[in-house]
C-alpha cells in the first residue's frame, strides 16, 4: 500500500482545517492521488442527520474514518480534519491503517474559548472539552502544542517531515 493517512484532530477552533487544506495543497501539487476531507463538510455531504450528542459524535467519528479507509484502499492519500477525539477511532486508525500518522494540535481551553470562531464555547451544551469528555491519542504519534497564530508554515513543514515528504513536494 502506497497510500499514507494523516489524520489532524483536536477540539474545536484548534485549527485542523486550516493546517489540512495547507498540507492538501501542498501534497496535491506532486501527489495528485491526495484528498482532504474535513470533518464539517463531511457532515454536511452525509446529510447532517446526526445530533452533536456522545454517541452521535462517535458514530459520525467511524463514518468518517470508514471513508478515509474506503479511499486509502485505493491508493489514494487521505489528510482528514476531524474532532474525533474517541480512543476507539484512534484504535480503529492504528489497527487499519500501515504507518498512519494522527496529529493532534494540542491548544489551551484558554486559547480555544479566546478564539471561539464558532460560537461553541459560549454555547453551553453539548461541548467537546467542556461538558462532553475527549481522548488525546495515546500513541501520540505528532503533537503540536499551538499558542496564538502558529507559523502555519512551519507546522505544515513538521508534519510532511513526519510523513517523509520534502518541502519540494516530493515523498523520499
């Protein structure tokens, strides 16, 4: 199998979309089999039928690394922006995938609720990290602690130093 997965997670505002569209850019220039799919647009593209519940979450959690799978199975290298903090997931991750990299953007609440481009932390319900639990990987394979605006630059070179691929685009 020559595909790779890089799966970018952490709670909500931590920036996992914008770290996944800059890595998809610049794999996609030298590596046309690549996708990105991000956790939110996904939801939107399934048919938004689930709630934002425990139980909801994970289940939308497994939808979207069964897709990853379904298109890593063809050679096709997937970067995935998702919450999915569900150990479960990351099990699942580790036991179907060879060499999968989960990357987790470590922020502080204090960040996140300073942030809080969504609206979520002043919500009130139904908040992964506030009133609904979360599990950072425990293979901690990459974990980027980001203050403020992190030179994106730079994280998005760290993480295709993991993956083996050079800032020239090219996989070594």
């Amino acid at each position: 199998m020559n595909s790779k997965l890089i799966w970018i997670t952490g709670l909500s505002g931590a920036g996992k979309s914008t770290i996944a569209k800059e890595v998809y850019s610049r794999l996609k220039q030298s590596l046309s089999n690549t996708v990105m799919i991000d956790g939110d647009a996904f939801r939107e593209v399934i048919g938004n039928d689930l709630k934002h519940t425990l139980d909801d979450r994970i289940k939308n959690a497994y939808r979207i690394v069964k897709m990853c799978k379904y298109l890593y199975n063809q050679d096709i290298n997937v970067i995935c922006a998702t919450m999915s903090l569900y150990q479960e997931i990351h099990e699942f991750i580790y036991d179907n995938f060879e060499d999968p990299l989960i990357v987790y953007l470590d922020v502080s609440m204090a960040e996140l609720k300073k942030r809080n481009q969504k609206g979520l932390y002043s919500s009130g319900t139904n908040v992964t990290g506030i009133d609904l639990p979360f599990d950072e990987p425990s293979h901690t394979d990459f974990v980027l602690k980001t203050k403020n605006e992190d030179n994106l630059k730079n994280t998005v070179s760290l993480i295709l130093e993991r993956c083996k691929i050079n800032d020239n685009n090219e996989a070594r």
